[in-house]
C-alpha cells in the first residue's frame, strides 16, 4: 500500500517545486529590475541637481561654492558605482557564457 502512494507524492512534489520555482523566478525578477530602475533614476536626478547647481553657480544665483561642489562630487560618485555595478554584471555575464553545459 505504501509503495501505490509512492508516485501520487512524486506528481504532487513536483507541482509544489515547479510552483516555487515560477513565484520565486517572478518575485526576484520584478525585484531586481526595480532596483536597477530606481538606481537608475537616482542617478539621474543627482546629475541632474549637479547641473542645476552648476548653471545657478555660473549665472550669479548663488554663491555658496561648496554646495555646488558637493553636488557635483555626489553626483561623480554615484555614477562610478553604476558603472562598477555594470562592469560587473558584463563581467559575470561573460562568465555564464562561458561554462559548457
């Protein structure tokens, strides 16, 4: 009788595992591309406060060098790690393309 429930549990675990699978695929998916898009739009916006800094600077609006500089030096390093982040995922994308299967 034990060994008849053998393939009935077999079917119903490996509904259970590919169920996982597509939820866990789905929920890390839509999580990691957020995160690049609001990386991505951050970055923007802190070059784009860079330049509204610069131009204010430049037309005599403000004085204050320091602030503008620190924009500008906010702005700098927030676009080295997104380009690090992207030579890194280029760089374990090569990776994969490189294993044999």
């Amino acid at each position: 009788m034990i060994i008849n429930n053998i393939p009935t549990i077999e079917s119903t675990l490996a509904g259970d595992v590919s169920k996982v699978k597509s939820e866990e695929n789905s929920t890390y998916g839509e999580a990691f591309g957020d995160m690049l898009s609001n990386t991505l739009e951050t970055l923007n916006d802190s070059l784009n406060t860079a330049n509204e800094g610069t131009e204010s600077f430049l037309s005599g609006e403000t004085e204050n060098v320091h602030e503008v500089m620190l924009k500008m030096q906010e702005a700098h390093i927030q676009f080295q790690l997104v380009t690090e982040v992207r030579n890194k995922m280029v760089e374990v994308y090569q990776e994969i393309s490189r294993m044999q299967i």
